[in-house]
C-alpha cells in the first residue's frame, strides 16, 4: 500500500504501456503486416498502423481494414501471431531506456500510486508483467476487459477510485493523442512523451498540459508535481 501524501491524499500516476513504457514499434508493425496478408489485404504503413495504437484491438483493426472487413477473424489472428512474435528477438517488445530506472525510482518513494492504462487485453499485460518482473509493480491495471477503451476516460476513473486518489493528484502519462483526450476527459493532468508514436503538436492539440522529450525529464517533471517525502 502506498503512502499518503503530507496532505493525506494518494499520489496516483498513470501510464500508457505502447509507445510509453515500451518500444513495441517493430512488434506492432510486423504483427499487422502478418495480420492483413493473412486476410489477403495490403497491410497500412507504418505510421498509419501506429497512429492508432491506444484504441483497443478491434477499435483499430475496424479502423485499418476500413467496411467489410472480416474484423472479428483478424482480431483472432493478430493475436495468435502475438506470442510467436513475442518469443522472435527480431520483434519483441524493449522497455524505453531509463524506464526501468524510473519504475523503480517511484516505486521505491512508496509515497505514490501506480497504475497503468492500456489499450491491451489483459492477457497480454500479464505477459508484458512476466516479461519485465512487473509483478506488484502497479497497483491498478486497466484494459478493455473491465472499463470503456480509450479516449473513454473510464480507465481513469477506475484507476482513481481504486486507489483512492483525486483528479487533482493523478497524472496520465501517454504518447498517443486518445490517453491526452482520456485525462482531459477524466479531469487529471496530462503529460505526453516525444518518442512514442505522436508528435508533440498532435498531443499539444488533444489537450496534453505537458510534453517531455526524456525520461529524465519526466522524472523532474513527477519530483516537482509530486516532491519527494521530506522535500518542501
């Protein structure tokens, strides 16, 4: 259990997983691009393909694949190509350098909350969580499986009500304009990363209060936010 902050409220921060906290570029890509061949369509590019990443699975395959599609079919096969692809180095998923260290920096405060807010099933978080020795790391994890995708800011909502935290102590960390929308919508602070899979003038317009460039820069961001025990 995290502490409280000085003023007896729970410090919350929330993070997208894609883009966020993992470089999932190539994974992504490669997925897709088996996904629509296996279908018989041209898969989207890159950039198209990653720009929506944040919606949920089918959000984003109906969205690709555009009408008639046979959306639900590649839905099952993009997920059956996720664990080969998970277990093929070529492809799999990376932390961003300097997360883990910050992951463990926060954690270590034990004066605030963690949680995350994905567009993943939860299935596949518990595969991210056994991937990178997650395990207790966050402590709320919040999917399609139990609150509206996003931009739905329910994700949020739950995320506070979990840990007991008000909209003024929570801070959404994202790289796509739907987590920027989502705090907005959820009434919390919004900060975007620059090496995700959005610049920063389409975050700067979906509402992000902040963009930070580095990891260093978002832990100077979260220590002036929310100081350190014993700093005033």
């Amino acid at each position: 259990m995290p502490d409280t902050s000085p003023h007896g409220r729970t410090k919350l921060v929330i993070f997208d997983v894609d883009g966020t906290l993992v470089d999932s570029r190539a994974f992504i890509v490669e997925t897709q691009r088996r996904t629509f061949f296996a279908h018989g369509l041209t898969p989207p590019s890159a950039r198209q393909g990653l720009s929506l990443i944040g919606l949920s699975l089918r959000e984003w395959v109906e969205q690709l694949a555009g009408p008639g599609a046979p959306v639900d079919a590649m839905v099952d096969t993009y997920r059956r190509f996720m664990p080969v692809l998970r277990n093929d180095p070529q492809y799999r998923e990376a932390l961003f350098p300097g997360i883990k260290g910050l992951l463990d920096r926060l954690t270590a405060r034990g004066d605030m909350a963690l949680a995350l807010a994905t567009g993943h099933q939860m299935t596949s978080v518990g595969e991210l969580v056994s991937n990178f020795g997650w395990h207790g790391l966050f402590r709320t994890v919040q999917t399609p499986d139990n609150a509206p995708p996003k931009p739905d800011p329910g994700m949020i909502l739950n995320a506070m009500q979990a840990t007991g935290a008000a909209p003024s102590d929570t801070v959404m960390i994202g790289d796509s304009t739907f987590d920027m929308v989502m705090a907005k919508a959820a009434g919390v602070t919004a900060v975007g990363v620059s090496w995700g899979y959005n610049p920063p003038v389409k975050l700067y317009a979906a509402g992000a209060d902040r963009v930070v460039d580095s990891v260093e820069a978002l832990r100077f961001m979260l220590d002036a936010r929310f100081p350190p025990p014993g700093v005033v």
